[in-house]
C-alpha cells in the first residue's frame, strides 16, 4: 500500500518548492510529510549546524530487508554513532521511505534515539512508498519524522548525488545497485567510504537474472579486493575507467570492515569511527 502525496507548488525560492505562510494550514494538510521539491542536489539547505558536524554520514543499505540484515545493521549504527561521540558530532542523511528493516528506518531510529539531526533526500519517483503504516512499530518518534523536511529530486541520479553533497561520509551496509551508484558519487566528492560487509545476511552477492548486486556491500567489498569474476556496472558509473582513475582515492578513502557474528560488531564500529574520524 502506498501513500498519494500532492504536490505543493506556491512558491519557488532559490530553487525550492515551499509553501507561504497564509497557505501554512493548508499545506499541512495536502503535504502530511513535509515533502520539500528542489532542481539540484546543491539546493537541498546545509544549515551551519549541520555543516559544523564532525561527520556527516549518508547511509545506504536495503529498502527490502533479506533475512539477517536488520538486527546486526542497526546495532552496528546505534554503536558507530556512539563511537563518533553522538548528538554534536554526527549527522545522518537517508531516504524517508522509512519501511521496517530498511536501512531509511535503521538510520530514523538511530537518529532520534541520539537526538541527532537527519536530513531525508529522496527521488520523486519514491514519493508514493512514504507509507507510515509500513515503519517499525517503535522507534521512530512519528511527529519529529513529520515535521522534518524531505528533500525530494527530480530523479534518481540527482537524488544518489545529492547524498553524496549534503553528507562528508557515506556507509554502504547492503542493498543493490543503487548503493554503488551512491559509492561513486561519495567518492568523486572525496568522502569517505565505510563498507560494512555483514556475513549474517542472507543473499547472493550478485543476482544473474537481474543483472546487478543482491548484496552491494559483499560485491564492493569483492571488486575493491580486486575481484574480476563480477561484473562491473556501467549504468551506475562503476565503470574501469571510474577504478582505474580513482584508485588512489579508493585506496585512501574507502574502509571494509566485516562482521561475522555479534562480538565483532562494536569492533568493527570502533573501526569504522577510528577511520572517519582520522
């Protein structure tokens, strides 16, 4: 089931869709989550706040959670957030399609656990799976999600570029192709990389009728060990061009840390907190 979600169109500021303040009550009523419409990644608002924050960590994963992602995902980001020292240090950046088990609903829980500031981005094309029935039943402080704003892009390579602006790190901890695609663009804007690769998860690293990763942590983690056997994605820019005149920056920026059963995941968050922070 998904949620029809108007669009609000009554001004244009500085490339941003807003509504005015005599249409304020209205606009709450034909815009229930605060959606924000704007052309490019750098119009989505960096207020000094948050780009005064030490880290600043966009998060992808998966929207659709396969067996053993879930848990192990969000106790490896509660303990990375504390590692990093929390509220006035970190910052999250996901999408507010927030569904139980996806990483949207790892990073909104994690957020408002620690207080910290989130700023959702997303695609127009995802407005409609904003669906509150559909988050986990706690965790999620549901009036803060409403009232925070949610950046919406015109499309999806916009969208994927605009964590990469707004954030200075970026985590991948599952998902598919869209994880890599969000890789790239964190690597060509020189942020650092955290790649958690999760044995406990159940899939493939790479789904042969689809074309493209089941698993975009385990196929980072395989390629950037120098894997030839996967095949690499053009359409997502993961090209050999993009490796091959990246490879300092990979080298210098991207961290793999692995997680094999529960001892090791406040190890591999004090790994991953060391590397950001260094």
């Amino acid at each position: 089931m998904s949620t029809n979600v108007n669009k609000v169109i009554l001004g244009q500021v500085g490339g941003i869709q807003a509504a005015t303040k005599t249409d304020e009550a209205k606009g709450i009523v034909e815009n229930p989550f605060n959606l924000v419409r704007v052309n490019k990644a750098e119009n989505v608002p960096q207020e000094s706040a948050w780009i005064g924050l030490s880290c600043r960590i966009a998060t992808a994963g998966y929207s659709a959670a396969p067996e053993g992602y879930e848990a192990p995902t969000q106790l490896f980001v509660n303990a990375l957030v504390n590692e990093l020292g929390g509220a006035g240090n970190v910052g999250l950046v996901t999408s507010p399609t927030a569904d139980k088990g996806s990483i949207d609903a790892i990073s909104t829980i994690a957020a408002h656990g620690s207080r910290l500031p989130i700023k959702y981005v997303t695609a127009e094309g995802y407005v409609q799976y904003i669906n509150p029935d559909n988050f986990p039943k706690e965790g999620i402080d549901n009036n803060r999600y409403k009232a925070e704003a949610k950046y919406v892009l015109p499309d999806n390579d916009e969208y994927s570029r605009a964590t990469s602006v707004v954030s200075n790190s970026f985590l991948a901890t599952g998902g598919r192709d869209a994880t890599v695609g969000d890789f790239v663009n964190a690597i060509k804007r020189g942020n650092k990389v955290v790649i958690l690769d999760n044995k406990f998860v159940k899939a493939d690293v790479w789904d042969s009728k689809k074309n493209r990763p089941n698993n975009a942590s385990a196929y980072l983690a395989q390629k950037l060990a120098g894997d030839t056997t996967l095949p690499l994605i053009p359409g997502k820019g993961f090209t050999q061009e993009f490796v091959d005149q990246n490879k300092e920056a990979i080298a210098r920026l991207v961290k793999v840390v692995t997680v094999a059963d529960e001892a090791d995941i406040n190890r591999a968050a004090k790994e991953a907190a060391a590397f950001l922070s260094s």
